[in-house]
C-alpha cells in the first residue's frame, strides 16, 4: 500500500490535499442550546437508554439526523441512546443513506406547513 505509480510522468497541480475523513464536531452540538435540551431530557426522562435502559454513556440522538431534515430541537426527534445503540443507529443510517437515500426521509419537500 502506499506506493504510488507514475502517472506517465506528468504532475498533477492539485495533489497535496489529503482528504483525511476528519471528524468535525458540529458547532451545534457545543451549542448551550443543544446543551440545555439534552441535559433537560436526561433530568426528565433518567439518564439512561431508552432502548436497553443501560446507563452506560448515554448520548442524546435525533431520531431522524438533521443532515437528512430532523428537527434540531424538539425533544420529540430526540431519544437517549448508550454508547452501543447509538453506534448501531448511526451505522443504519449511515448504510441507508449510502443506499441512495430512499426509504425514509428521502427527498422530502420541506415546505414547512403555514397556513391556518
Ligand atoms: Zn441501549
């Protein structure tokens, strides 16, 4: 691994940006915002999965991501996962949307629904 073949020896200008897979933490979830709601539904709901119970680090979790059009606040879209079923979920989700994006969420038309 590693070795690179020549490229019929011609260089290529845009070579040195390595795309290292760099874990960026969202700025949202350092928000007190977020902060304030995850540590409200802990004190509400107990601090502990709400799949398994296991109080082993337990992280709050939108239930649907808010890359694919979850609500970034509402307790609603927000379930308590250990460390374990956050990894599945995530691992789900992540192999749905490699999937090509259908099923659930999908390309929803986000018209939020005004109108009395
Ligand atoms: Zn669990």
């Amino acid at each position: 691994m590693g070795r690179l073949t020549a490229f019929g020896g011609r260089l290529q200008p845009l070579a040195p940006k390595v795309k290292a897979p760099i874990k960026v933490v969202e700025p949202f979830y350092q928000s007190k915002a977020w902060r304030e709601l995850v540590a409200r539904i802990k004190r509400e709901r107990g601090n502990h999965c709400e799949r398994c119970g296991s109080t082993k680090r337990v992280i709050a979790d939108h239930k649907q991501e808010r890359k694919d059009g979850g609500a970034d606040l509402d307790p609603a879209n927000i379930e308590l996962l250990c460390f374990d079923h956050h990894q599945r979920k995530t691992a789900k989700a992540r192999a749905a949307r490699a999937l090509g994006g259908q099923g659930t969420g999908g390309h929803q038309k986000s018209g939020s629904p005004s109108g009395s």
